[in-house]
C-alpha cells in the first residue's frame, strides 16, 4: 500500500523561497518529519551541512551525509522549470521521497514529489 504524504505549509513556503533566493542556482533542502504503517509527514526543513552554493543536486555528496533517521528525503529546485526528475535524480534518491520545485517556485503547482521508483505521489498541505 502506498502512503499518504502530508506536508506541512510552512515547509512548502521554506521551499518555494529558498529556491526563489537561490535562484537561477539550483537549491538543496533536507526534508525531516515521521513516518509512520500508513503516512509520511514532512514537518521540517534543514540546509544540507555541506551545502555550499557551487553544488547542485547532482553534485551534491548525498552519501557524505549523517544517517538520520528523520529525514524523509531532499527537495531540490529546477532552474530550468522542469516539474520532472533527470535521470540523474533518479539515481541519488535519499531517503523515502524526493521533491522537486520547479521555476517559478510560487505555489505547490511548482512542487512535485516522487517515490523512489520516480512515480509522482500525491500529497496534502497540511
Ligand atoms: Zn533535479
């Protein structure tokens, strides 16, 4: 059975403006929350510890980072306005979902979440 995601507004406001700051540079968010049989909530936001503004997603050193058992995944941001992981997104998935913002980052219309396999996920605002 698949989960629900539920994702609270003020993490979907954090992505959406640290994406707006950082644009047209790609930005990288930790997403940490709870999981539990039947729901992934996403409750919180943290900038990468080794997040420097150079890297972008595909270069970021996912495997450097601590395991953690409260991060869901990572959000990441696609200047170019692709709401679709690359193919190398596929590759690095960290965690149980990953999520994508896309320019010009405004609403949840310009976010989209996907399960490891790359299949989108629907999901709430809480
Ligand atoms: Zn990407």
């Amino acid at each position: 059975m698949d989960k629900a995601v539920l994702i609270e507004r003020a993490v979907v406001d954090s992505i959406l403006s640290y994406a707006q700051m950082l644009h047209p540079r790609e930005a990288i968010l930790l997403l940490k929350g709870k999981v539990d049989k039947h729901t992934i909530v996403v409750n919180d936001t943290q900038i990468p510890p080794l997040a420097t503004h150079g890297n972008t997603f595909s270069t970021f050193p996912l495997h450097t980072l601590p395991i953690d058992f409260s991060i869901m995944g990572v959000a990441h941001s696609h200047p170019s306005g692709a709401l679709r992981p690359s193919v190398t997104d596929l590759n690095k998935i960290y965690g149980r979902i990953m999520v994508i913002t896309a320019y010009p980052y405004q609403s949840e219309k310009n976010i989209a979440i996907f399960d490891r396999e790359g299949k989108t996920l629907q999901y709430e605002v809480v």
